[in-house]
C-alpha cells in the first residue's frame, strides 16, 4: 500500500515505489482545492521571503482578529495552529482525556492521536444504508461513556454530514456529560453555506464543544500547514498553554491573512467548481460500475466492482502514474474501498480514462 506514513498525498513514497518524479503524478489521494491557491498569494508569498529573517508573531494577531471577523467571535474564541493536526492535539494535550470516542469510519489522526497521548479509543460504526454515518443514538451512548468524542463534519472519508438538528442532540448530550465533542470542519468550506450544517452560530450555547477548521485544503496550501481551533476562551488559552512556540510559521500566517483578504469570488468559483466536477466523477465512476456514497466534499468514497480490491486498483493506477487512497484500512469499511479526490476536468478525465482501462483490462 502507498499509505506507508497513514495519509494520502504521499508522492514522495509513490515516486520511490513507480520510478517515477513525484511532480508526474496526477494525485487524487490528498483532496486540495483543485483552482489551487488564490490569486496572487504566490506573488504576495515571494513578497514576505525577507520577513523569514525574524521570529513569526507569537500570538498570531492579524490572523486572530481576521478570522475573528469572518466568523463573528472573539478572538479569544481562536486557537491557529500548524494545520488541523496540531490543533487536533492540543486539544488532546490540554484535555487529557482517559477514553476518546470516535465514529468509524474516520480520519484517521483521530485514533492516531489519542494512543499516542495515552487514550483509550472506543468506536461507534457508521453503516452502508446511512452512507456510512452512524446513528445519532449510538454516538450519544458514545458521548456518556467517553471523555471526548471526535465526529466528522462533514467526515472523511464518505463527505456525509449530519443535519443540523442532530448536531444539536449530540451537543446537548455534551454538556449532559461533560464530555467534550469536537466538530472537525475540516472540509466544510467546500459545501455551498445554504448547506453547510454547523453548530459554530451557537457556539455560545455549548461550552463543552469544540470547531476545527483547516485552511490548507480549501486555500490549497498543504504544504504551509494552517488550521485553527474554535471553542469557548477557557478552551483555547487550556489549548494555547500547550502549544510550542513559534509552531506556525510566518509563511503560513501572511498565506492566512492573504487568503482571507481573497475575497469572495474566489469561493464561490471553489464551490461551484467543485459541485459540477463531482457529479461529472460520480456519473462517471458509477458508469464504471462503482458504488459511490452521494458525499458533499471535495472528494468521494466509492466501492470498486468485483473482483477488483483497493490495493490492486491503487497499483494498477501507481503504475499509469494516478494516485488514489485505498480506504481498506478504515475500520467499518471494505477491502473494496477507495476515496478520490474532486479535481479539474482535465485531471477527473484522465482519472476516469485510466480506471477504465484497468477495469477493462481485468486485472482485478
């Protein structure tokens, strides 16, 4: 399997397994905003370089009060961190929870993260027939016998969310049992706002729930790591306490402040984009004979047809130079499973160009 460091995206260790440079793949492994950055952020980065000579603002201040604005918080409400990631473990770091909940199937940092602090990691299942969500009972029966819970939203790797009024069950259930949920809304941006289900307007109404946020998917800079936390101030400076200095580069936070000066064209071009071109794929992986789960993200989960396994497709595509996740490691999912990202047009035809021919040539 390509999943040699638990993450797609790895072209590095593609590059060393297909002889080939890793600039030559088409990687539908890692799910990144396929406009790639914003206009001009290239320019306004090569402008920053000389800033490189001194330390980053500690505190992180044009960022906070930006994303302070977007959202309408304080901005002792906000915790930015080195991408989602970090902020995923300083939220272990600051709570240190014995037993942590998880609804599979997941990303995967989520279990990763919580042995690594010394958790105990309990799981609920999400099934087929819900599009691989669990039901809102079982991850309240979570919630009463775990101290933090981690849910999708919308979850990875299915891109399904759950309705507003469940979040609010669940949230509910929370504050019940003190137990600490965390919302990852990693991938939100990438869902029209009319549709986006989210708690973070009420955010004042649960202090026992936690918001992540990424910015590297959406304003497609995974390589500058930037994500933030969103949560009641006690949380954050908990949060905060636990971070090491300096964690976010200057970089990363002049590409923060650029992207939300970036203004809203932008992002409607990102969400409409992405809309057409995962209807496009799902056609046409459906027309393949694949079983694709209707998710909202940027990406789609999909069950290959017999008799191919995601580990033969995944090396079949390597060797034609396409990289896609093999999701048979996500417990509650299959040996069957892939996840693929949404890209161009361009990339999604020779996605769908290549897979046929592999499909065709019954290697399975």
């Amino acid at each position: 399997m390509l999943e040699v460091y638990g993450h797609g995206g790895d072209v590095e260790s593609a590059a060393l397994r297909y002889g080939l440079a890793p600039g030559q793949f088409t990687d539908f492994s890692a799910n990144i905003n396929p406009l790639g950055p914003p206009p001009g952020m290239l320019e306004a980065l090569r402008a920053a370089l000389p800033e490189i000579i001194r330390y980053p603002d500690p505190g992180h201040r044009a960022l906070l009060a930006l994303l302070a604005e977007r959202h309408g918080i304080q901005q002792k409400a906000i915790c930015i961190g080195n991408g989602a990631a970090e902020i995923m473990a300083l939220i272990l770091l600051a709570l240190a929870p014995g037993k942590v909940g998880v609804v599979q199937p997941c990303f995967s940092e989520y279990e990763t993260l919580s042995r690594q602090f010394g958790a105990e990691v309990h799981a609920v299942y999400g099934t087929a027939e819900r599009d691989y969500r669990a039901e809102p009972t079982q991850i309240v029966q979570l919630i009463a016998s775990s101290d933090l819970v981690f849910l999708g939203q919308p979850n990875n790797p299915n891109g399904v969310q759950y309705e507003v009024e469940q979040l609010r069950q669940l949230a509910k259930a929370a504050e019940r049992h003190k137990t600490y949920l965390v919302f990852d809304e990693a991938f939100i941006d990438f869902i029209p706002a009319e549709r986006r289900q989210s708690l973070l307007p009420e955010l004042e109404t649960y202090p026992h729930v936690i918001f992540v946020r990424s910015m590297t998917k959406f304003y497609a800079i995974p390589g500058l790591r930037l994500g933030y936390g969103i949560a009641h101030p006690h949380m954050v400076a908990a949060m905060r306490s636990k971070q090491v200095t300096w964690s976010v580069n200057i970089l990363a936070l002049r590409a923060g402040e650029f992207s939300l000066h970036a203004g809203s064209e932008y992002e409607a071009a990102t969400i409409t984009a992405i809309a057409a071109e995962r209807e496009y794929l799902r056609a046409e992986l459906v027309r393949l004979g694949c079983e694709v789960t209707p998710g909202e993200a940027n990406y789609l989960l999909l069950k290959l047809p017999e008799p191919w396994a995601a580990g033969s497709m995944q090396e079949a595509l390597g060797r034609r130079g396409v990289l896609v996740r093999s999701c048979a490691m996500y417990p509650g999912l299959g040996e069957s499973h892939i996840r693929v990202a949404v890209k161009d047009r361009g990339a999604n035809v020779i996605l769908i160009r290549e897979m046929e021919q592999v499909i065709g040539g019954g290697q399975g």
